[in-house]
C-alpha cells in the first residue's frame, strides 16, 4: 500500500497511471488528450498553482461549489475550532446543525424552514423528491428538458438527457419532462396528471446556462399551487450569491415549497448538502414519533460539514456576496458580448450574476477523425467548447470547462470573491484565441497540437 506521505509526493506521470489502472481510464484519457491533467499543488481564493510554480486562475470555480474561492479562511478557521469536538455521533442533537438550519430558514425565502442536511446536491434532490411524495400521496414527478439534478437513481430519473439515463433504464416510474421556460406545456401536463412535483433550476446549470423567460419561475408558482403540485427549487448551483441574489428564486419573488442547497454551502471545503421545506410539507412527510426517522443520513449533519455551513453562510451574507456577484456578473458579460459579438463560432452568450456561458456552434468539417482513435474529431465535433477550455488553459493558463448538458457550451464560474483585474484578465485572453481561429478547422488544429503533444508525451 502507498503511504499518505508517498501519494501526497506522486508525480504527474504516476498519478496518471495509477488513476487509468485503479480509478477511471475513459476519463483519464479524455482529460490528457487536452492537457487537463495537470498536477495543482496548491489553492487560494481565485488561484491554483501547479508543481512547476505557474498560476492558474480558477473560472471553473468547482461547477459553483466555490462561491468563496479556495480554501477560504473563514471556513478552515471554524473547522480547526470544532477538531477536537465529537464529528458523527447520532445518539444526540448536534447543536451546529439546529444552528445552521435556523440560520438557512431566516434568509431562505417564504415559509422554507425545516431542514434535512446530507452529503450533495444529488441527495438533496433525492430528499426532496421523497418528501413530496411523502407529503402529497402522489407518485407523479414533472421535470425539464436539459436538466440536471445528479446522477443517482432518483435524481437522474429527472435529469433531462438522455445518454445519462438510458444504460440504467428503467428509472424511476411517473417522471415526466417538458420543456424548460415552457408554462403551457408545464400546465397542460399538470391538467392531465396529478403530480407531486414539479422540480426546476431557476437557471439551467448543465443545460448550458440557461435563462428561462422573464416570469417563468412566478408563472411555474401560480400553475403549481393552482393544480395542488409542489415547486421544487435546485438551487444546488445557483443558490447562496451566484447569480446576483442570495437564491435565484428570489429575483422573481418566488418561494417553493421545497428548496435544495449544496456545493457552496460546504464553503468550498466540506461536502455539505440540504433541502428545506415548509413546516407543513414536514409534518404531512416525516411529522411525528413513527415517521420521524423514515429519512436520515449517516454522514449529514456532521460537525465538521455544519462547522463549513456556518461559516460559509456568515461570509457570504455578512460580505454580501451576491450583491458583489450581480455588479461583477453585469460587467464580465458586457465585456464577454463586446468581445464575441458577430464571431463566426460563436452562437449566443448569457448568463446572469457570475453564472456566465458561452454557446459555440456545432458541427464542421472531419479532417482530424484519424488522430488519437478518433477521439479529437469527436472532441472537435461534440466538445466545442472544451477545445477552446483547452487553449485557455494551456496558453493561458485560465481554467474553464463545458456543460455536461451541452457540450457546445463553455462555463464561466469564477469565485464571487473573484477581483474585476482577473474578471478582464479572462476576456483578453479569449478575444485573442477566437481571433486567431475563425473557423472549425483552424481550433481543431490549434487543439490537435494539443493533443498529439498530449500522446506523444504519455505513450
């Protein structure tokens, strides 16, 4: 066996190995055909660091998990303040955990106030399709096209495409999907069954960014209420700042009857995950000695995840990040559409607060098919927006990705706590690479160097 002191000490080459032999070598691959496999020894706030001393900033940003950078110390200040404290012990109450609910129900909007904490954004929409279908009696669950809600069972039984879902089919019965930003197709599915919920991001996150019609999420409350069928909110990835308001929810008044919270609710340290509910939905699911513990979790509600919660929530409402997140976000988009506007690869920019992508088009001509197995062309064809993530960060040195949903599309996150110097240093750097490559072939070879350098230096 490797000692912690040996796998803190492996280099580059032998982690590579070791994760392509024991790990996952499909994605092993993938990362090092474009160089994403560098080894970072080193986090703070907006910045990485690799084992060679060069700086990297951080747009990825976790896929908003770090709505306060790196390793804030805020965060890792509570955590060394409860090291010595009990971490799992469920034959008590954790007084962290009453703490960092009361503190969620006062700045959650509308009645939300019971709290379930578990481990991710996936169990906390498994948590919260189980409560309304425990509070309503229904079976029935409406989602949206482009969705995504995680990859377990139940979450990914409402996760909107479909090459994640088909080799675990079949899923969970009674989901139905509809297109997003779509009211008559959401009421006319709510006239034609009786469903427990209809769960939404306020913005899709993996779907590519996606900002529904001004009036959607009010318009989806109004339909839901009427036909007697919960709003779910999965705030996961919009939720404490990202986009300009503490919960996306809120920049149309809305309120859910259900709520779900993760990724930057740990401050970017702790797996921390949640979902709230209105007293009544709790009481109608899990109220009372005999249903009391018909939902728990090993692992949540942990000292040293509630310890992160608190701490987090302080810093991002005492520091008003999402106020920070709304002026930062109007200013990186102005510049971003000032930069892309009228390129021939790219289709549409936008976004709201920090929450930033940009569509490339599809499709081009198959000159690189023969390299690499095949797996440049497929790269150049479906993954768009990670050749470009690949210049970025390897020209760059600016970290970046695609959206799982829509590989066309590539993501901007950066911390909340980002400054507006590295917000500009981000929009130069890519003025430069679509000036360069005004067509498919031109970014395909670009990344093609990439990649043969890639193979070359491995095999």
């Amino acid at each position: 066996m490797l000692t912690f002191d040996e796998a803190l000490r492996l280099d580059r080459a032998s982690a590579v190995q070791l994760y392509k032999q024991y790990v996952n070598p499909g994605l092993a691959t993938l990362l090092g055909l474009l160089d994403f496999d560098k080894r970072f020894v080193r986090a703070q706030g907006a910045y990485l660091w690799d084992n060679d001393g060069n700086r990297y900033l951080d747009f990825l940003g976790a896929y908003g998990a770090l709505n306060l950078g790196h390793n804030p110390p805020e965060v890792l200040r509570a955590l060394e303040a409860v090291r010595e404290r009990p971490n799992l012990l469920q034959a008590s109450l954790n007084p962290l955990a009453a703490a960092l609910a009361h503190n969620l129900a006062e700045v959650a909007p509308g009645e939300l106030r019971h709290c379930f904490f578990c481990n991710s954004g996936a169990e906390a929409v498994e948590g919260a399709l189980k409560v309304a279908r425990a509070a309503t009696g229904r079976h029935e669950i409406i989602h949206c096209e482009g969705s995504f809600h995680g990859k377990t069972f139940g979450a990914l039984s409402v996760t909107g495409r479909p090459k994640y879902q088909k080799p675990f089919v079949p899923l969970l019965p009674g989901c139905c999907a509809i297109p997003y930003g779509d009211l008559d197709a959401l009421e006319k599915t709510l006239k034609q069954t009786e469903a427990a919920a209809f769960i939404v991001e306020p913005i899709q996150g993996e779907g590519g960014i996606i900002v529904p019609p001004k009036g959607y999420l009010a318009g989806a409350r109004e339909l839901t209420r009427r036909y007697g069928t919960l709003l779910i909110a999965d705030e996961v990835q919009t939720g404490l700042g990202r986009t300009g308001a503490l919960f996306a929810c809120q920049h149309e008044g809305v309120a859910p009857d259900i709520l779900c919270l993760a990724k930057s609710l740990g401050g970017g340290v702790i797996p921390v995950g949640a979902f709230m509910c209105t007293p009544k939905i709790w009481e109608q699911a899990y109220g009372g000695l005999d249903k009391c513990l018909l939902h728990t979790s090993t692992f949540g509600g942990n000292t040293w995840a509630m310890a992160a919660g608190l701490a987090a929530l302080e810093t991002i409402v005492g520091k008003n990040l999402a106020e920070e997140a709304r002026h930062k976000g109007e200013f990186f988009l102005e510049r971003i559409q000032d930069v892309v506007s009228g390129h021939p690869l790219v289709k549409a920019v936008r976004g709201k607060g920090l929450m930033v992508g940009i569509e490339f088009t599809g499709g081009g001509e198959g000159f690189l098919d023969k390299l690499a197995g095949g797996l440049v062309s497929n790269l150049r064809e479906e993954y768009t927006a990670s050749l470009v993530a690949g210049l970025l960060l390897n020209e760059h040195r600016i970290l970046t990705a695609y959206t799982l949903n829509n590989p066309n599309v590539i993501r901007l996150e950066p911390p909340l706590i980002v400054s507006w110097e590295d917000l500009e240093a981000v929009v130069d750097p890519l003025k430069a690479i679509l000036s360069r490559h005004r067509s498919f072939a031109g970014l395909g070879l670009a990344s093609s160097r990439t990649v043969l350098g890639s193979l070359f230096r491995k095999n």
